[in-house]
C-alpha cells in the first residue's frame, strides 16, 4: 500500500470520525428536545393551558419526534462506513498505533454504546 493510499484512508477516517462523533450528538440533541418538549406539553395540558397552545405545543413535538428516526439513520450510516474502515485499517501495519486509527476506534466505541 502506497503511502498516498495511507493517507488517503486515514483523511477519509478523520472524516467520518468527525461525522459519527456530530451526528451522535445531534441524535441525542433531538431526543433530549423531544423530552422537554414533551413534558412541556404535558404542563400545559394538567394547567388547562388554551387550546391553541396545546395543539401548537403538540405539532412542535411531533416535528421534533419525526427528527429522531432521521438522525438515527444518519448515524447509523455514517456508523458503517466508519466500521468499514477501521477494519481495513486493521489489515494494514502502516495504522497500528496510528492516533486517528484510535481515534476513529474510540469514537465507534462510543457511539455504540
């Protein structure tokens, strides 16, 4: 393997690395916003908030909810794309202690948690 194909790898894993790592926060972002919105909701309708809150309240929500399978998928494609190339990696000598190999490990670690 050339050391342009090293490189070439290694950019690509840096790459995807940062994606998981921006995507898995912003899929715990959208649930974490679901939850508050949902216990928002929750407040208005036990105060007998106006209907046109709740109803507001809930489609917010509901927007919110549609996020969460999206992100999902998201992540878990950049997830596999990134697991592709840390086993190619594995194969090859020139990425043993390589710090973004690691890195890329150490951010599959953490998104499949």
């Amino acid at each position: 393997m050339s050391q342009t194909d090293i490189d070439n790898v290694r950019r690509q894993m840096k790459i995807k690395a940062g994606s998981v790592k921006r995507l898995w926060k912003e899929h715990n972002m959208y649930r974490q916003e679901a939850l508050q919105l949902k216990a928002k909701l929750d407040k208005l309708v036990a105060d007998g908030a106006d209907e046109y809150d709740i109803k507001n309240a809930k489609k917010i929500l509901d927007e919110g909810e549609k996020m969460i399978p999206d992100s999902e998928n998201r992540l878990a494609k950049a997830i596999i794309e990134l697991r592709e190339l840390v086993v190619y990696a594995r194969t090859v000598p020139a990425f043993e202690n390589d710090p973004d190999f690691l890195a890329a490990e150490t951010q599959l670690e953490e998104a499949n948690v």
